[in-house]
C-alpha cells in the first residue's frame, strides 16, 4: 500500500515531544500500565483535561457523517 501524498495523512495526529520530570514520566507509564494502553493515549488524555481546565476546548466536529 503507497503512502498519502505529504500533507494528506488522513488524520494523522501531530508530533509533540516534550521533557518532563521523572515522576512524572513514571505517573504516565504507571497509569498506562494499569489502564493497558499506550502511554501516548494516557499523556494524551491528561494534556487535554489540564487544557480543559484553562478553558481551551477542542474544536467542535462537522456532523456530516
């Protein structure tokens, strides 16, 4: 199977690496572990309540399914 053309990834999340502190990196894998998800998911998960918490929402889907 050929790959999208650049820019057409079909709705391929974005990249964000970022460094935390230790105990934080071991909160993240322990709830992964707990939960059987990736750690990504559980990071994922826990940046969008913190931003939902500062007020910024994720923007509203088209319902044109």
């Amino acid at each position: 199977m050929a790959r999208p053309h650049n820019g057409k990834e079909k709705n391929r999340p974005k990249h964000l690496g970022f460094r935390t502190e230790v105990w934080v990196h071991d909160a993240v894998h322990r709830l992964a572990a707990e939960q059987d998800q990736p750690a990504s998911d559980i990071a994922h998960e826990l940046l969008e309540m913190a931003l939902g918490k500062l007020g910024i929402k994720p923007p509203k889907r088209d319902e044109k399914d």
